[in-house]
C-alpha cells in the first residue's frame, strides 16, 4: 500500500500553518492563535487574487488551517 503524496505547495502551507500557530500560541490564547492563522490563511489568497502575486487556491488556505490545527488541537486537548 502506498501513501498518497501531498503536493509541495500544499506541503508548504501545512508547514507554515503549523509555524504560525506554534509561534502564535507561545504569546498568545490558543483562540487568538487559530484566529491570526486563518487570517493569514485568507489574506495570503486574497493578496494572490487582487494583487495578482500568484494563483489563488482556497486549497492552499485549507491547508494552512490544517497545519494550525495539527498543532492547536492536542494543546486544546491538553488544557481541557
């Protein structure tokens, strides 16, 4: 059997979603961590869209919030 591959652009955007929140949640409530992650989820594609810096993919923005939650959700459970 084998694994499915995860594109290296969505690889990315799990990996920096993870980073945002990791930083994030050492200054910060876990909620206001997972709020500036899908703010900076969001806003990346909305710059790709209006600034015409690159193509917008709200599969890039799932991803982030993926990679934020792999890291938020056992804090969250560890705090409960």
């Amino acid at each position: 059997m084998s694994l499915p591959m995860l594109p290296h652009d969505k690889a990315n955007h799990l990996a920096y979603g993870a980073a945002i929140a990791a930083l994030t949640a050492l200054l910060a409530p876990l909620w206001l961590a997972a709020g500036v992650c899908l703010l900076a989820a969001v806003g990346k594609e909305l710059i790709d869209l209006v600034g015409n810096r690159g193509t917008p993919d709200a599969w890039d923005a799932v991803a982030t919030v993926a990679g934020s939650a792999l890291v938020l959700a056992p804090l969250y459970l560890r705090a409960a």
